[in-house]
C-alpha cells in the first residue's frame, strides 16, 4: 500500500497510528490487481492523506486497522488531485 499527504492539510493527531495501520503487508494469497484509494479528512473537512491498495485484501485489512483506530467511512467517494477515492475516512469523534 502506497500513502501520501495532502500539502498545507494539518493532519489527524493520530496520524503516527494511521500510518502504522496502513503500513505494507504481503498479500499473498492475491497478489493484488487491483488499486483502490481511500482518503482520511482532517478535522478541517479536507482531505490530508491518501492510501492506495493493492488488492481488496489490503484494502479490508487497512479499513479494519483504520476502524480500530476510530475512523469511519462517510459512505462518500471523490475525485481530489487527479485521484478518484474509493472511500473517505473520517475521525468518528469529529462533527459530520
């Protein structure tokens, strides 16, 4: 799984986890073939960090990691930057 940041976006306070819950895992079994972009919302509203995975089981096991961590899904895709974004990811605490 590739991640990267949004410039000029603050980041969650938690960013150090998130980043450690999407680190890279062999997908062994699939071997990947496909991409699929999530986004994370900083408490802002905009978009601070993007994760592509390789394969729907990267993609589950980082949408587990990231539910351990509070996050949710909006139930919203986008396009920002160029990039379409499967699912958006949102602090649960944050406000809606």
């Amino acid at each position: 799984m590739h991640t990267w940041v949004i410039d000029q976006v603050p980041p969650l306070p938690n960013d150090p986890l998130i980043v450690q819950a999407l680190r890279p895992e062999a997908d062994l079994l699939t071997g990947g073939g496909i991409a699929l972009n999530l986004g994370i919302l900083a408490r802002n509203g905009q978009i601070y960090r993007i994760a592509r995975a390789f394969g729907l089981d990267d993609y589950n096991r980082a949408a587990d990691a990231l539910a351990r961590l509070g996050l949710v899904p909006t139930g919203r895709s986008l396009r920002l930057h160029g990039v379409s974004l499967d699912e958006v990811y949102m602090d649960q605490a944050a406000p809606r």
